[in-house]
C-alpha cells in the first residue's frame, strides 16, 4: 500500500474520531490525540490556548454554546508525508445562542500534525469563522 495515502487513510480517521468524540462531548476521546503543548487559536476568547489543559477549557464554552450532537464535516483536504501533515476543512456545528431554532454555524479549520513514536499527533488547530 502507498505509505501517503495509508498516512491519510490513518489521519481521517483520525479526525472523524475527534469530530464523533465532539458530538457525543467525550472531553477524554476529544483530547486522545492532542499533543501535551497544543497550540489553537479559536473564535471566542481565549484567542489563543498553549498546552492541553488550556485547550481542555475551550470545550466548556463550546458545550454551552451548541447545540448536541452537531459538529460536522463538510470537506476535508488532508496533506501528508511520513512525518509531518495537515488538514483543510470546512465544517458545521449548531449555535444555540441566537435562537431556539439552533442556526447553523459554518467554520474553517485547519488542523497540524506530527508523526510522535509512530503515532500521529495533533500540535496545532486553527477555527475560524468567515466575516460577514
């Protein structure tokens, strides 16, 4: 099997198992592959979290602010070699802060990887929200 797309095949799973973990708010199952110093930059405040224990708190607001169970994956590009990859993707969740009808909330994400003891590891997510 060609080692790229088996590492592709490898970090898609990956993150349909993060996005699953997400759904059904498993804070351990969503933290399973993150790196001890992950670094993320989010849409609400904190801007910016370093470290795994920071990174674990911006669920808490997340929590509070969707709706169950939505946390989708529209697209996703994923680029890797043996080492080192990264992620593209478009994505939606449900915001329940606007309204009782939970309106759909369409993000970017953008997340990076890096091969730790054979393991693919997350170091870095970026979420974005396009302006209006």
């Amino acid at each position: 099997m060609d080692r790229t797309i088996n590492n592709e095949t490898v970090i898609r799973e990956l993150i349909e198992k993060w996005t699953k973990a997400v759904r059904n708010r498993d804070i351990d199952a969503i933290l399973a592959y993150h790196s001890a110093d992950i670094i993320m930059f989010d849409v609400p405040y904190p801007f910016q979290s370093r470290g795994i224990e920071a990174y674990r708190k911006t669920w808490d607001l997340f929590f509070k602010y969707t709706r169950p169970g939505v946390f989708d994956i529209l697209e996703l590009k994923i680029v890797a070699d043996e080492n080192v990859a990264f992620c593209i993707a478009t994505m939606q969740c449900s915001d329940k802060s606007n309204s009782a009808d939970y309106e759909p909330l369409d993000f970017r994400l953008t997340i990076g990887l890096k091969k730790v003891k054979g393991e693919w590891t997350i170091l870095h997510e970026h979420h974005s929200i396009p302006s209006k």
